[in-house]
C-alpha cells in the first residue's frame, strides 16, 4: 500500500509517502508545499490544491493520512490551518483518495509508544523505524512521514486483530 502522509499548514504543507508492505515500511519521498508569505489567502489554497493534486497524480498514493486541527493557543493561525485542511480534504475527494485521520497523540503511541511523546522522540523513532541515516526535513515533512507511519502501523495493527478475531 502506499500512504501519503500529509501535516497540514497553510504556509508550508508538510507531505511523506510510504509504500508498505506487510509490517515493513518504505519512505519513497517526502517534502513540503510552500505558499510564498504576503500572498491572499485564497491564492495560497489554490497553490496548495495545484501541488497536492499534482503530488497525488505523480505518486499514485492509494490512501490519505492526514492529523486532526490541533488548536494550541494561536486561533488566528488555527484557522488558516483548517481552511488549508478542508483544500487538502476536498483535493483527496477529488483525486478519489480515501482520507483517514489521526489526532496527535494516536500518531505519538503508534511511533513511539507513547501518546504524550515529545516532538523530538517521534522524530527519532521515525527515522530509526524507517532506516533513515537522517531524520526529513524540513519539519513539516517529518511530521508528514510520521503521520503515514502511524497508518501504516495502525491498518496494519487493525488488520492483524481483523485475522485473530475471525479465527
């Protein structure tokens, strides 16, 4: 299967792609889509549904995983993050691409093993479950490839309690 992990943004969209296979994941290519600062809001959405499909259509991913808006402090920003969110789910409708979506802490227990992980565990145990020499970048890209692995090790995981179940 191969996932395109996305961490939304309206400013830098971070993306990873695995292929999996099994319980053993690949990284295939991972990187950002970057709206130029000063640009309307709506230009930057356009810009970012261009990209997405253009990634889409050059990759062939067969699901999207992408992290549930997290509000911390900054609602301003929140909201620009959840109009890019709702470009990026529209372009995986349009694309015909199942989306499936992680909360934070689901993305920290599946790579790490625990939920309330620091930024810097889930982007170590990303690179070393992937045998990666170096964690992505930039940032963004991490986050994205961890959010693919957290589906990869999640529909893998649902998938095994699938089999046991019917057994």
């Amino acid at each position: 299967m191969r996932i395109l992990g996305i961490d939304p943004g309206y400013a830098i969209v971070g993306f990873g792609l695995l292929d999996t296979q099994g319980s053993r994941q690949q990284l295939v290519a991972c990187g950002a889509i970057n709206t130029p600062a000063g640009v309307r809001l709506p230009a930057r959405l356009w810009q970012i549904a261009r990209d997405l499909e253009e990634l889409i259509d050059q990759f062939h991913p067969e699901v999207l995983a992408i992290e549930e808006l997290f509000f911390n402090q900054n609602v301003t920003t929140g909201i620009g993050v959840a109009q890019a969110r709702g470009v990026i789910l529209m372009t995986a409708e349009k694309c015909g691409l199942p989306v499936v979506e992680y909360n934070p802490s689901q993305v920290k227990q599946a790579v790490v093993g625990y939920g309330k992980a620091e930024k810097r565990q889930v982007m170590e145990m990303t690179r070393k479950l992937l045998r990666l020499s170096s964690v992505p970048k930039p940032d963004d890209a991490a986050d994205a490839v961890a959010i693919a692995l957290c589906h990869a090790r999640s529909s893998t995981s649902l998938l095994s309690g699938r089999l046991t179940n019917l057994s």
